[in-house]
C-alpha cells in the first residue's frame, strides 16, 4: 500500500510537474491512467445539446475526503473499460453518477438525507451539497451559517401539503444587510444544526410562517407578550391564519429595525389594510410624510401601537383617543414647528366632553360614547381645521353634533368655543362673564371678611 | 303673628322654618354635587362623584335636586308677589335706602366713629343681601342650569355663545353663593359672638326679647308701641340684661 502510495506521487510528480499538484495529493498508478486524459480540456456534449467540461480538478481533488480512492471506484470505469453512455441532460447524468454514493454511506445521517434522497433522481443528489471530486466531511465545508448555506444558496424549494411550493434557497447579501446579520441560522432555526436536520411536515405555508414566527419571542419576549394582548394575535388564536406574525411586518432573512422608516412602517400596514391607508395618505398627516418626507406626523403605529394595538371600534380604545393626539398636540415644542396650539387639548379636557371622559375612565366604563377629538376632526382623513369643506367647518359641523344631539340645530356648534380660551376677539360674552366674576368674587369675599373682622374686634373692644 | 312670651317674640311660623330648611338641604346638595364637577381636577371632587356612583349619576342627582330648588324658589317668589301685592304683607324686606345707610353706619361704629349700631327693623341690611342673593343668584342658576341641561333646545332660540356664557354665569355664580354662605352665613348664624354657639331662631321661630330691642329695636317699638330712641331708655334694658 505505502509501496503504491510513493510510487503514485513520483508518478504524479514525474508525469504533470507543470500542474502544480501539491505534495500531499496522491493519485494512484490506475488514476493517472484516467489522469492522462482528464486533465486535458475537453468537453462532453450531452443530448439536449448541453456541454460539460471533462477535465478533472488535480488540485481540488488532492484535497478532497476522497483523495485515498481511486477514479474507479465511484466511476466504474478502468483504463480497459471505458463504455460510451449517453444521457439526456447534465442533470440527469448527475442524479446517475450520484447513486454511487449511496454503496458505501448505506445508512442516512439526518431524516433530511432520507427525504432528499428518496425523490431522487428529481430531487436533490448528494453531489448538489457535498461536491464531487472536491467532496469533504461536511463539517469541513464550512463554518457557521456557511455551513447551513451550503445547501441552502441552491435553488432547493419545499413542497407544502397543499401543494404550495416556497423556495428554500437563501440570498446571503440579503442575510448580511439584516439586524440579524451576527446571528446565526440555529439562532432563530432552534433544532438544526450541524448534526440535526429533522424533516418537518406542515400543512401550508402559512402555517409555516406561523410556526416560525414563534422564534422571535426567545429573544423578544417584551414584544412578543405585548402581542398576546394585540388584536392580530387574538384574530389567530380564533382561526385566522392570515392574521399577520412577526414576520409578516418585520420580514424573516431581511429583518431590519423597525423604528428606522416611518414611511416604510405605514407601508407594511397598507398590505392588509389598503383603503385605510389610501384614505390616510390624503390627510394632513399622511400628505406630509409622503410629500414631504415629514417624520413628525404620527404613522399607524404612532396611534394603533404596534404590537399590542387593539380594537379601534371598542370603547376603551375610543376613549384613549384624545391622549393619543396629545401626545403630539400637547407638545409645545413640537407644535410650535408648526404655529399650532398647545391648548386643544386642554380646552377639551375641561370641557363637558373632556370632563365626562375622564370620570368615565376612572369609573372604569362608558355609559354613553363620548365625543373625542376624532368625531370632529376624523380618524384616518384628517384635514387642516381651514382646509376647505374641512369637516370643522359649522355646516359640517352640526351633522357630527347630531350624532349624539339629535335636536341640534344650525347655532348648537357655536356652543363649543372651538378650542379657543375665551377672550374679546373669541367668546366675548364668556370672557367678560369670566372676567367680572374674577372682580367681584374676591371683592365680596374680602369685604365680607373684613366685616367680620371688624365685628369680632368691636365685640371686643365693647367687653 | 307674633306672640309675646315671657322674654321670647315669635319671628318665623313654621312654614319659613321648613322652607330655610329644605332650602339648606337642597343647597347643600347642589354645591357637593356642582362644585365637584367644576372642581373636577381635585382628588377631593373626584372621590365625591365615584362615590355618588359616577359622572352621570351625579349630574342626574344635581340636575333634579335643582328642580327642587326652583319648586323652592319660584313659588316663594311668587307667593310673596301676591302677598305684597294683594295681601298688603309687609314688604320688610324690600331693600330700602336706609339699609345702604345703616350699613355704613355699622361700619363706622365698628371703627369707634360711631356711639350706637344701626337701628335695624324687621330685617337688617345683612339679611336682606343674604335673601335677595339667594332670591337673584337662584334665579340667575335656574335659568343658567336649564340652558345647560338642554343645550339643543336652548340653541334653537338663542345664539349658541349663550350656553358657555350660561355654563361661565352658572359656575362662577355657584362659587360666589357657596363662598357667601360658608363665609357670612355660617358666620351669622354659627360663630357671630352674639349668637355662638348658635343661632337658634331658625329652629325655635322665636327670638328673644334682648336680642330684638338689640338687633331689630325699630321692629319692636312697632310691635310694642314704645319708644327706645333716647338714649335712656336704650341703655335701660341692655343694663338689665348684662346684669
């Protein structure tokens, strides 16, 4: 053997000393029989008219897991016989040459093996990942997701059981612009790795993309808890599949921070919710981001949160409403970009609407819906106050009174001082009925006080 | 009317007794109830409305107690009306210019520039600014409070600023009332030395001899045909009393 061994590398070194063959390849006596032709470029045409080059890779063979047998041994051919085959196509030479493999690795490492082997030819060969003549123990391919890559930047695809056919096949300049590029694929792949592969089953998709959305919450668990209160997942859990999951906003190989793009945020909404986000695009809000690239004006998110946002029809998300604008409408700062007021909101507080809201929260129920800055502004098609045909407009206005005051006419929406503090210009009446109670009440009082404390000292002085 | 017993003169019948009584009741609901929804920022006005069972339980209760109060208040000043106009009643508390007089006068002789208070008659200048403030400002909040309890119907007639100017008259007035009562009142009728620990008058009906000649000595020369101008025959029964 070690005979044959030093021989064959004299032989290699005497017969190819241009090829650069390194000193630790080894080619056998009856490989360089097959050597003497293959390593001279020629070409193989197969039927459907596709060429493969024949030539042999010297070097990337000496370094294969392989180097210690012979050319024959896979290939079946020696220096006597040498049969012409014919195939149809490249491929389906590969799928015949690749059954070889299988004479001597009888036994499949992982059920992925067994399952990829078993649709064979169609499917994938062994070759596909681990090479031919450059084959090598696997976990030498590659380190780390490279290792998981190596299969997976093939063009492979899963069938679902409904038919459904997702690609499996993963663009790595993808991976590497994602949040996640440090991770690797176990990280959110929990059960693979290296040694394992199991083969699992599902029935769609969906259901995958499911399933998978669950690796999230190991590491964001804050998140993830805050979803189980969200209407999404509620939406789920009573059967809607289409309900999305983490993935569905945040993407799954291309997963980037969410926070980044307001504009790229309202757009992930748009998916399942179209005619609200075409109504949202015409407001003032949704005009200023996208026309001006305005990053102050709140997105869905700012007012439906993003992972525990509820029901907007419910009561309760009705009543938060005005601290939502507040948020922003409160804001001095902010608002002074913009020569707004600060003040709507408290003049909503403390009026009849903002007073009644507030003991309504703190008594923890609504008895009657109460109007908030939505009814009058509106929701999704929010427009400047002096926009025209805006819906503040006293016209307009007295049909969203009659909403809940079925008796107002023409003149009720005067009774609302329109978020102004009264003043002369705004209010005059109110301001001045303010104003002389501001007089005399601390003129009575104090002259009343002071009548009193005359007559206590008189009734002391008299004693 | 009025009786005159061993040292005591009957000054109220039973029926202006019920009436000051319910009238302070109503009152008092009325201010726990509006007070907390003006002053609806405070922990204190906040743990009242939860405790009466919520925002609209106390509107309701401040809304029909203020009902009751214009069923006080209306018929009062209509009877009176009546009384005065066909019943020749006395109109003793009809403000006269001697009340603006007597209180100037009392203010001076607090401050030493005077010998003798104000003779008073029947009602004296402080009862007649309690009643016709409670007679004024009640109307004011009847009308005001109606406005603001039918806000729609109230703007079919009227422009729509009256009904902040309503809800601006109807809070700020209340705050005065409650302010005037608390203060004066209660003053009066409570810590006043002449009367602490209290004023029993509005319970009893009758008021004593001492305290009439002292505080109503123009209704009881009236009353009693006497004369208690020269300063005799004042100083005489006040000796007698203090002794």
């Amino acid at each position: 053997m070690l005979c044959r061994y030093v021989l064959g590398i004299l032989l290699v070194l005497a017969a190819f000393p241009s090829n650069g063959f390194s000193a630790e390849s080894s080619v056998s006596a009856a490989d360089q029989t097959c050597m003497m032709c293959h390593s001279q470029e020629q070409d193989l045409t197969f039927d459907a008219g596709e060429k493969v080059s024949l030539k042999v890779n010297t070097e990337e063979l000496g370094r294969s897991v392989h180097r210690i047998i012979s050319c024959s041994d896979c290939h079946g051919f020696t220096a006597d016989q040498h049969p012409k085959r014919t195939f149809k196509n490249h491929r389906q030479y590969t799928a015949f040459s690749a059954k070889v493999c299988t004479q001597c690795h009888v036994s499949h490492k992982t059920k992925i093996h067994e399952k990829l082997l078993s649709q064979s030819p169609k499917g994938t060969v062994c070759s596909d990942c681990h090479g031919f003549h450059s084959i090598q123990r696997a976990r030498e391919l590659s380190k780390g997701n490279h290792y998981c890559l190596n299969c997976h930047q093939r063009e492979l695809s899963i069938t679902f059981k409904t038919g459904e056919k997702q690609s499996i096949h993963i663009n790595e300049s993808i991976l590497n612009i994602s949040v996640h590029k440090n991770l690797s694929c176990t990280d959110c792949h929990f059960g693979f790795s290296s040694e394992e592969h199991p083969l699992r089953i599902f029935k769609s998709k969906r259901d995958y993309s499911i399933a998978m959305s669950e690796s999230c919450r190991r590491c964001h668990f804050d998140k993830y808890s805050r979803t189980l209160e969200g209407i999404h997942y509620n939406l789920l859990t009573h059967g809607n599949l289409n309900a999305p999951v983490c993935t569905d906003c945040h993407g799954a190989h291309s997963v980037y921070s969410g926070r980044k793009e307001k504009l790229a945020n309202a757009k992930k909404c748009e998916r399942c919710h179209p005619e609200v986000y075409k109504v949202y695009t015409q407001s003032v809000h949704g005009g200023a981001l996208i026309l001006e690239h305005n990053e102050d004006v709140p997105i869905c998110s700012d007012c439906h949160k993003a992972h525990d946002m509820t029901d907007p029809r419910t009561t309760d998300f009705r009543n938060a409403v005005p601290q939502m604008c507040g948020n922003c409408h409160a804001d001095k700062d902010l608002m002074k970009k913009y020569g707004l007021s600060t003040a709507v909101v408290d003049t909503y507080l403390q009026d009849f609407h903002g007073v009644t809201l507030k003991f309504y929260k703190q008594q923890g129920k609504s008895v009657k819906p109460i109007a908030v800055c939505i009814d009058c502004h509106g929701i999704h098609d929010i427009t400047k106050v002096n926009a025209p045909n805006a819906p503040m407009i006293k016209a307009n206005l007295v049909k969203r009174c009659q909403k809940c005051h079925p008796a107002a006419t023409a003149n009720f929406p005067d009774s609302w001082v329109s978020h102004y503090k009264p003043s002369l210009k705004k209010a005059p009446l109110v301001y001045m009925i303010n104003f002389g109670y501001k007089v005399f009440i601390p003129f009575m009082i104090i002259g009343l006080i002071l009548q009193i404390i005359l007559h206590i000292w008189r009734y002391a002085v008299n004693r | 009317m009025k009786k005159f017993g061993d040292e005591y003169i009957r000054r109220f019948s039973s029926a202006r007794i019920i009436e000051h009584w319910l009238n302070a009741i109503v009152f008092a609901v009325l201010v726990l109830t509006g007070l907390s929804q003006k002053f609806h920022d405070y922990s204190a006005a906040q743990w009242i409305v939860m405790t009466l069972g919520g925002i609209d339980a106390t509107r309701i209760i401040h809304r029909y107690t203020g009902i009751i109060f214009a069923g006080l208040t209306i018929p009062h000043i209509l009877a009176a009306s009546f009384g005065f106009l066909f019943l020749k009643w006395q109109p003793s508390i009809i403000i006269h210019k001697n009340d603006f007089r007597d209180a100037i006068v009392n203010i001076r002789y607090y401050l030493g520039l005077e010998e003798h208070p104000a003779r008073c008659d029947r009602f004296d200048y402080k009862q007649k600014f309690e009643y016709w403030g409670v007679v004024v400002g009640g109307i004011l909040m009847i009308v005001t409070g109606a406005l603001l309890w039918i806000p729609t119907v109230a703007a079919r007639f009227l422009p729509g600023e009256f009904i902040p100017a309503a809800k601006a008259l109807h809070t700020n007035e209340a705050l005065l009332a409650f302010l005037v009562i608390v203060i004066w009142h209660i003053y009066n009728a409570v810590f006043s030395p002449e009367v602490f620990p209290i004023d029993t008058v509005m319970f009893t009906g009758k008021i004593s001899k001492e305290r009439m000649i002292h505080e109503h000595p123009l209704e009881y020369e009236r009353l009693f045909g006497v004369s208690l101008k020269s300063p005799e025959d004042e100083n005489a029964p006040e000796e007698r009393t203090t002794t």
